[in-house]
C-alpha cells in the first residue's frame, strides 16, 4: 500500500498493511530457518531455537530491575529464606501471563497496544493509555534512580545522585546507536548486560555461601512459621515487583521482530512454541539471578540489627557506619545500604561488585523501559514518528520526574519512594492483565489459537488473585502512612478506580465491530496475510 495512503487512512480496500523495511535495513526482521512441515530435530531445532532467541530475554530484563533486585533483598533481610517459594510462583505467573501477550503479538501480528486500540472505545483506550504511561514513568524511575545509586557508589559519593542520573541519560543515545546497526546486536548487548548480573550477583553468592538446605526448603516447601506483618507485606511486594503490567505491552511487540508467515497455521503454532521455550529459558535465567540475591541477604543479616552492623562497619574501611544507628531495632536495607553492608563485611570488592551488578541491571531495564515507552504511545495513539522523536518524548516523559526526585532527595533516604512506585505499579497490573486475557480469549482476534476454557478459568482466577494480593500491598501502604487526609482522599481514588476496573472487565470488546475494518472477522486473514510488522 502506497504510504501516503496509509498515514492519510485513504486505502479503500480497508487494509492496514505497513510495507516490509528493505531486507538490508537494520529494523527489517530476523527471518526464520526455512519450513518443513516435519517440524524440526536436533541441529535444526536448536536453529530455529537461536533464530526465535532474543526477545523472551528483553522481556525477562524487567524481572531482574533495580525495583526487583531492591525486593528480593529485602526480602532475604526480612524474612531469610521463607520467601523462596513465593518468588518462584511469582516468576512462573510470570511466565504464564507472558505467554498469553507473545501468543497474541505472533497470531495478530499487532501489539497490545495497537489492539486495545482497535477494539477499545476512545474513552477507555485514553485512560488505559494514561495508567500503562503512569506504570512506565514509575518503573523508570527506579530503574534510573538504581543506575544513580549504583554509579554513586562506585565513585565513593563523589558524584551525587542527580549527577547519576543526567550520565543514565545518555544510555538513550546509546540505544539509538545500537539499535542502527541491527536489532540482533541490541539483543546481543543485553545477553551481554545479563551475564554481567549473573556473574556479578553470582559473585556475591560465592562469597557469601548461603546454606543450601535452607534454600531448597524455601524453594519447596511453602511455609512460613513465624511471619508476622512485615514478612507477608514483603511477600505481596515480591508479587507486585515481579509482574510488570507494560512489560505485557513490550512482549507482545518484540516477538513481532521475527518473520512469521501468519497465513500458515503450522508456522504460528511453531512459532508459539519456540517463543515460549525461549521464555521459560529466560525466566529461569532472571530466576537464578534473583536467587542469588535473595539467599545473600537471607544468611548474612537475616535478624541483624542496627547496632551489629554499625559495629562491623565502624571496624571496617567502608566509611558509612552512621548509615546505621547503634540502635537494636531490626536492620533495614535498601540498594545503597546492602552496597554498603555487603562492603563491611565482605570487603570492598564486594561492594564495587555489587555496584556493577545493579548499573548492569538499571541500564538495561531503563532501555527495555524505552521501547515500551515507544510501543504503548504509537500503539495506542496511532503514531508514526520518528524513532529519534519517539525516544525523545518518552525519555522526557519518565526521566523528568526522576531528575527532581534526585535533586531534592537524599540517596540515603530513597526507600519510602521505591515503595511508592511499587504500589503505583501494583495499581496499573488489571489494565494490563484484563485487556490480554480478554483479546487472548476472543475466536475473532486469535481465530484457532484462541484461549481454552481451562485458560479463561485459570487465567481469570490467577488475574484475580493478583490484583486483590496488590489491592492488600495498596491498602497497606497507606494505613502505615498514619493521615486521615490521605485515607479519605485513597477511598476516593479507590471508588474510581475499582468503577473502572469493573467497567474495563464487562466492556469485553465483541468480535465484530461493524464500525470500521480494523476489528471485523472478515478482515482479520487479511490482516494476517499483510504479516504486520514491529516498527523495527
């Protein structure tokens, strides 16, 4: 379709075909080992395995952020090994959900975002828009804040966090500058940023030597004896920082960067499949990894207090001992703080490892943050603009209320907001959960891939569950804040959003919209034979 007809919406047959990059073109698609029909074996199978490998990885960054890397330490100093079993549900509910959005970006050939925005009303598709936007700033924000941290650290204070944060912004100029020479090598610079966690965090874990008995009876056996409030409030955080409502949005995207034929019902079932292993590869990766940190936390300073660690910090050549009164109340640590725990016990090589290991993590959620950014704002408001303008306005969006929050805030003192965030994204989980188990169940947008019976009960149960584990986390969060003001003012916004919760899940978009092309029946094989492709 000529291009002017497409932008101007003048195509008179209805389609909405975007025109296949150049094959030389860095954003053209990874194509695929070629089909059979006998499906694949051995070496072929591990092909086809490599050639669909990369965006289940960009996918799993989000579980491995500085929000999330912040929760599982936590969670090892509050609860030592009790919560294993809860971080490994966490990440396989994970797992499920994101099989639900890829499966749905690979049939469609359209991302979340641009579906909501042909089967949602202007209204709905607005405010759906806004709280995706609002997850996206708060994810970002911790993320650069954790880059911030981590750079402070390894300068030893001498650059403040608000300098950390305007050097974390040049990372978007360096995703401009991979992303031009091939999304393969972007892929292949986050595999690098990944290894660089694994072996850092890895690193700790070594040195550290957690008990290994206790950590697979965490693992599987779910108990925890003697938590009280504070274990099970850690336990809904580690739910609400693993499960990312627009990381839906950015997985749905990035499987479309391989060359599917969607007419083919063979291959889009292969497809599907070699996705999902992919996934449950990468998932298993961030797994490790969030295990490493978890289990450090959990033998070294579960039940320590104030007064024992300043007593080891003031002994040791780690100049932040008045970080920790000499008080027995129950040790509290952040990613600043574990930094500079790790360092007075272990040394300070632990500590600048541990630094590394959290600029690994932020750089690379804060550039997967980008293309989520990019992908709910043109899906969503039907934009086609530069990917030099699109970056710039979402970078703006998400770094500009980090920049203040630096400028006016202590690093020492950054935990009260990295709670804040976490509940603001709990917030957003339904509008992204509801949309994709609803599209994922419609015959007339997934044809014969459509969800079962087994996966619209289990999928509506497990959407369930999940929110009402976040509403706690929510209702939690602000009784602890201890204002009349701002409980009446929480009902209030609780009313609202609850209405449009329930009006999001009895708007189940039909399957036909006579309205338009974009949401008929008829018009979805043609769709499929277009094979749309990502904005790579």
């Amino acid at each position: 379709i000529p291009e002017d007809e497409t932008v101007s919406g003048k195509n008179p047959a209805g389609k909405i075909c975007l025109r296949h990059p150049p094959e030389s073109s860095p954003r053209a698609p990874v194509p695929l080992p070629a089909w059979t029909g006998d499906g694949y074996l051995g070496e072929k199978c591990f092909r086809k395995l490599w050639a669909f490998t990369g965006p289940g990885f960009l996918m799993s960054i989000a579980y491995l952020d500085p929000g999330n890397i912040e929760s599982d330490l936590q969670s090892g100093a509050v609860a030592g090994f009790k919560l294993l079993w809860v971080l490994m549900l966490a990440t396989i509910i994970g797992l499920l959900l994101q099989r639900l959005a890829a499966r749905l970006g690979v049939v469609t050939g359209l991302h979340l975002a641009e579906v909501c925005h042909r089967q949602y009303q202007k209204f709905p598709r607005i405010i759906l828009w806004l709280m995706v936007e609002l997850a996206i700033i708060g994810s970002d924000m911790q993320e650069v804040i954790g880059s911030a941290i981590a750079i402070n650290l390894l300068s030893v204070g001498k650059i403040p966090l608000w300098g950390g944060v305007l050097i974390t912004i040049a990372d978007t100029f360096v995703f401009l500058f991979l992303d031009k020479y091939g999304l393969r090598k972007l892929e292949a610079f986050f595999g690098l940023l990944i290894t660089i966690m694994a072996l850092t965090f890895g690193y700790e874990y070594v040195t550290v030597k957690p008990d290994q008995k206790q950590l697979l009876q965490g693992l599987f056996i779910p108990n925890c004896k003697g938590c009280g409030t504070p274990q099970l409030e850690q336990a809904v955080g580690i739910v609400g920082a693993v499960i990312m409502p627009h990381n839906m949005y950015l997985h749905s995207a990035l499987v479309k960067s391989r060359q599917v034929n969607r007419a083919d019902k063979r291959e889009v079932r292969e497809a599907n499949k070699y996705f999902f292993i992919e996934s449950c590869i990468a998932l298993f990766v961030s797994f490790i990894i969030n295990i490493f940190v978890v289990t450090v936390f959990a033998q070294a300073f579960f039940n320590q207090t104030n007064a024992d660690v300043n007593k080891v910090c003031a002994n040791s050549s780690i100049p932040h001992s008045a970080l920790f009164p000499n008080n027995n109340e129950t040790l509290e640590v952040d990613i600043y703080k574990g930094g500079v725990v790790l360092g007075c016990y272990f040394g300070p090589a632990a500590l600048y490892i541990w630094a590394i290991g959290i600029l690994a993590a932020g750089q690379s959620s804060t550039m997967t943050g980008t293309y989520s950014g990019q992908f709910v704002m043109e899906g969503f408001l039907n934009l086609r603009w530069s990917r030099f303008a699109r970056v710039l306005l979402t970078r703006s969006i998400a770094v500009t209320p980090t920049l203040f929050v630096a400028i006016f805030q202590d690093v020492e003192h950054l935990t009260g907001m990295n709670d804040f965030l976490n509940v603001l994204m709990s917030l957003q989980l339904p509008f992204a959960l509801i949309p994709v188990l609803t599209f994922t169940s419609l015959p007339s947008v997934m044809h014969d891939f459509a969800n079962g019976l087994f996966w619209k009960v289990a999928g509506g149960l497990l959407i369930l569950l999940i929110c009402c584990i976040n509403m706690y986390f929510v209702v939690a969060y602000v009784m602890s804040l201890h204002n009349l003001g701002l409980y009446i003012g929480a009902a209030v916004l609780s009313v609202i959003y609850l209405s449009f919760v329930a009006y999001l899940v009895s708007q189940a978009p039909p399957g036909t919209d006579t309205k338009g092309p974009h949401s008929s029946q008829s018009h979805w094989p043609q769709l499929l034979q277009c094979r749309i492709l990502a904005d790579f």
